[in-house]
C-alpha cells in the first residue's frame, strides 16, 4: 500500500509540474501577443504623426509654388501653411516618449522656425528676402521628397532619415 501511496504522491506532483508549465507556456504566449501589440500600436502612431508630418510639409511646399506661380497674390496661405507644419511637428514632439526621437522632431521644428514670419495674425505681407526663403524652403521641401508627387515610407528609419537630411545645412 506504501508503494501505491509514493506513486499516487509522485503522479499529483507530476500533474502539478505539468499545471505549471502549460500555465507558464500560455502566460509567455499572452506576454509575446501584447509585446507585438504594443509594438504595432507604436508603428501605426509613428506612421500616422509621420504621414501627418508630411501631408503639411507637402502643403507648404505646394502653397510656396502656387504663390511663386501666381506672384505671391496670397502670402498669408504660406505662412498659415507653415504654421500647421509647426503644429503637426509640435503634436509629435508632445505625443513622443522616446528622448531620442523628440530631439530629432525639436531639430525639425526649430529649422521650420527659422522661416515664420509675423505674429500669427491673418495679413501677412512679405519682404523680397523673406519671399527668397519661402522660395529656398519649397526647393529643399521638393528636393528631400516633402511633396505629394513623391510616394513615401512611413517607417520611423525613414522619416527621421529624411528630417536629418533636411535640417543639415
């Protein structure tokens, strides 16, 4: 009877250890499932901010050649256009964890800062020199791929890529 007993304790305990592992085994798949998640979360918000980003530089940059087309008969709609390239790039740095990463998108702004003109205010008037910068800014904007003619990634390498290409001087 004592031999029936041992293995009766050996098998519970057997059936214990196998309790546990399946439970370890389906804890670790629910782990890695809302790993790759999170991760995808992560890349679609990348991926929106971005293509947000690129939408409004490709705004300005069409604004800047539409005017240089029609002799600056609106200079108010470039730096309106300007300013919602600010503000997408101020979502992004505000939304941003990643230290690393809102460096990058600070150095991105600060560049577009360097061409505001005004106070905000709706009549905007432009001087010869302030036009030649609109006008440098939409070439660099075309030229780096900002425009709606140019298919783009969306990916987080490529879009900081492309603002380090840019804001180099």
């Amino acid at each position: 009877m004592r031999v029936e007993g041992a293995i009766g304790e050996s098998m519970k305990k057997k059936n214990w250890i196998i309790v546990i592992l399946a439970v370890s085994l389906f804890g670790n798949v629910a782990l890695f499932m809302n790993h790759k998640i999170v991760i995808r979360n992560q890349e679609l918000r990348y991926e929106f901010l971005n293509a947000y980003i690129h939408g409004d530089l490709a705004q300005l940059e069409a604004t800047i050649q539409d005017q240089l087309d029609n002799n600056w008969g609106n200079e108010t709609l470039v730096t309106q256009k300007l300013d919602d390239a600010i503000d997408s790039i101020n979502l992004h740095i505000v939304i941003e964890i990643d230290d690393d990463k809102r460096d990058i998108l600070r150095k991105l702004e600060n560049y577009m800062y360097k061409f505001k003109v005004g106070d905000g205010t709706l009549d905007v008037s432009l001087n010869d020199k302030q036009r030649a910068d609109y006008i440098y800014l939409g070439q660099k904007l075309r030229s780096n791929g900002w425009t709606f003619e140019v298919g783009y990634d969306k990916s987080w390498d490529f879009f900081s890529s492309k603002v380090k290409e840019f804001v180099a001087e």
